[in-house]
C-alpha cells in the first residue's frame, strides 16, 4: 500500500495546479476575466452588481453565433484581427443592438479601416484632460488621466459627431471633431457607435484614478445586458498577414506547458532519489592479458581485417619505442621516426614505412611485417 502513496500524492498535486492554471482568468489585456493591472475585471463586477449582466464573448466569431437585440449593448475590444469585409458584418449582425462601444488601445488598430468609418488616429498621451463636450456619458468636472489615442472624425458625419476630451479645450471650437471619445450617431450601416480612446483608464491598474470608474460604468451599464467581446486571433481572415506565434496559440497553451514542466520535474526528483552509487563487483573470472589478446586475434582473422590488426601492431609497437627511447607520450611520428632512425641506424624511409603504412596483401606479408616490427622494437637494446 505505501507504494501507491507517492503516486496518489502526485495526482493530486498535479490536479491542483491544473484547477490553478486552467482557471477562466484568461490574462487577456481588457479582459472582465483578468484580474491583473491591465485587465478590467474590476469594472466588470461593479456593473453586475448594478444589476448589468455582463456576457463575455471569445472572438467576433462566437459573436455571430448569437441573436444581438434591443437591450443589449456590444463592447468590442479591438479591431485589430478584423478585416473590412468582418467589420461590415459585424456592423450589419448588432444593427438592432441599443448601442456598439469599440475599444482603441492604440493606432496600430485603426477602426475606421475596419468599420468603414471616416476616423482617424492620432497618439494620445498622459495629460489630465476635460470633457469639453455635452453627451450623456459626461459629467461636469469628469476629468481623464490617461487618453491612448486621439479620434478624429471628418467628412459628412463630422456634424453629427460628438468628441469629448479634445487636446486642449478649445480644440473643437472650429468645427473640428477630435477626442479620446468619439460619438457617432446611428445611420443605415451601422447602430449608434462610440469609440473609446483611453481604454488603459478602464484597467484594473488605474480605474480608480480621476473620473475613470464613472465613465466606464456610464459607457457600459444602463442596458439590461453587455455583450463583452474578447477579440480572439481566430477572427483574422485566412488571408491575413500572420501573427506571431504566441498570439495563434490557444491561451491556454501556457497553463498546459507549465503544468507538464512540473509533472516532469516532479517525477523526476522523486525517481532520481532512488538512483544508487555505482557498485563495483569482482569478475566471476580472471581474464589475462594474453588471452584477451589472442582472442582479438582470432576475431581479425575471422574478419580478414588484416589492416585493422596491422594498425594495431604499429600503434603498439610506436608506444612502446617512445617509452624505451625516453620520448613524451605527445611526441609525433616524425619524431619518432628520425629518433629510431638514429638509433638502429635504418633509413627513414624504411623505418616510416615499418611504422606507419597498414598496407598487408595476405597473411605471409602480415606475419613478416609483425616480425619486422618486433625486430626493430628490439634493436635499440641490442
């Protein structure tokens, strides 16, 4: 029984973490599920409790899936997956909805491309700014710390459009219509429309600051239900140009690759506890030297690997004259070569091809080159 301990620990190890990792908090910026700095979970809770039901929706996709109607407002998070001919349907399938709020987080996701609308983007910045406008989701006095993009709205629908916390106050005293929060009332393409600029000032991290908190809960409650769209790299036409590959994967590949790496680690430090210092034991036999020797012989004349076995008798044969001439173990042939050339007063030449050339036509010439090395192994000493 004690040995199913261990496992059944581990299971239960590994099922915490796993309900740890896999839990619905997504991590995704603005996301109502992710409880981090840059997440919006906190204004997400607080418009439930107002009595706001608030469904999130993975992906554009998911989006079309469902019936949008009266009573309902649609909150997209960006458009940065989204194609024109997505935008256009996305338009068409929450025409019937009370009221659509994109966020824009940045210029890189430019929702006037996408929406057909005739906005563009500009940089924001972290000035306190004022609403210098009328529109219902503005009080006087609603101060904004933090704008991440600058709306700007021209053509036929600049009359008609309501832009609030312009860059200066005075901004919008021409006739111009720019703001981080950009109102478009409903025509035959699209329901009534508000663009977000200051996405970061609804986060976890700063909703609290300024009349943050009071904007978002304007922007979002009121309707009886807020359609909360998570925009998923899966609403990316196939023709798209590719994303990184973190942003393809499934969210949540993370919590899957975590929790294996400590399966493995685990499993590993408990089996190699087990793992034992090296024993040594004595052979059931002695084996000599000579018998191995004779026996590798016979393995080479098995083979005919003549070559083999003369490369092995002038290997032995050249440590051996190095030892008895007093030479370093690193001493190359050349060196040798003069050396036992000098001592045995043979040529060279000779002497190199003795030591050195694995050439043996048959066994005769193999036995004679065995002989002729055993002999100069010897003629130092004569």
């Amino acid at each position: 029984m004690r040995r199913w301990v261990p496992w059944v620990l581990l299971l239960l190890g590994m099922a915490v973490v796993a309900t740890l990792l896999t839990r619905q908090d997504t991590g995704e910026p603005l996301s109502p599920d992710n409880p981090g700095h840059e997440g919006t979970r906190a204004l997400a809770r607080v418009l439930e409790q107002q009595g706001t039901r608030v469904e999130v929706v993975d992906g554009t996709r998911r989006l079309l899936e469902r019936p949008v109607g009266p009573g309902t407002t649609v909150l997209l998070g960006h458009t940065a997956y989204l194609g024109p001919e997505a935008g256009a349907e996305l338009l068409a399938h929450v025409a019937d909805a009370d009221r659509l709020v994109v966020l824009v987080p940045d210029g890189s996701a430019d929702p006037g491309a996408v929406l057909d609308l005739p906005v563009s983007t500009a940089p924001g910045g972290d000035r306190v700014l004022e609403a210098g406008c009328t529109a219902p989701w503005v009080r006087d006095g609603d101060l904004l710390a933090r704008a991440d993009v600058m709306l700007e709205v021209d053509g036929a629908e600049r009359a008609a459009a309501t832009a609030c916390y312009p860059p200066t106050p005075s901004h919008n005293a021409g006739g111009a219509r720019v703001g981080a929060l950009l109102e478009l009332p409903a025509t035959s393409g699209h329901p009534p429309l508000t663009l977000v600029g200051f996405p970061s000032a609804l986060t976890n991290e700063h909703v609290l600051e300024e009349a943050h908190a009071a904007l978002g809960l304007r922007l979002l409650g009121g309707p009886e239900e807020l359609v909360w769209v998570v925009p998923s790299p899966g609403d990316a036409p196939p023709d798209a140009s590719a994303q990184g590959l973190w942003d393809v994967l499934p969210r949540n590949l993370t919590a899957s690759v975590v929790l294996l790496a400590a399966a493995v680690l685990v499993t590993g430090l408990w089996q190699g506890r087990r793992l034992a210092p090296v024993v040594v034991e004595p052979l059931p036999a002695v084996v000599h030297a000579a018998e191995t020797t004779r026996a590798r012989g016979r393995l080479y004349r098995q083979a005919h690997d003549r070559e083999h076995a003369l490369g092995a008798l002038q290997e032995g044969t050249r440590h051996r004259l190095a030892q008895r001439l007093g030479l370093p173990p690193a001493t190359g042939t050349d060196d040798l070569v003069e050396r036992v050339a000098a001592t045995t007063g043979q040529p060279p030449g000779a002497v190199r091809r003795l030591l050195t050339d694995p050439t043996a036509d048959d066994d005769a010439t193999l036995v004679d080159v065995a002989r002729r090395l055993r002999s100069l192994e010897e003629g130092p000493h004569r």
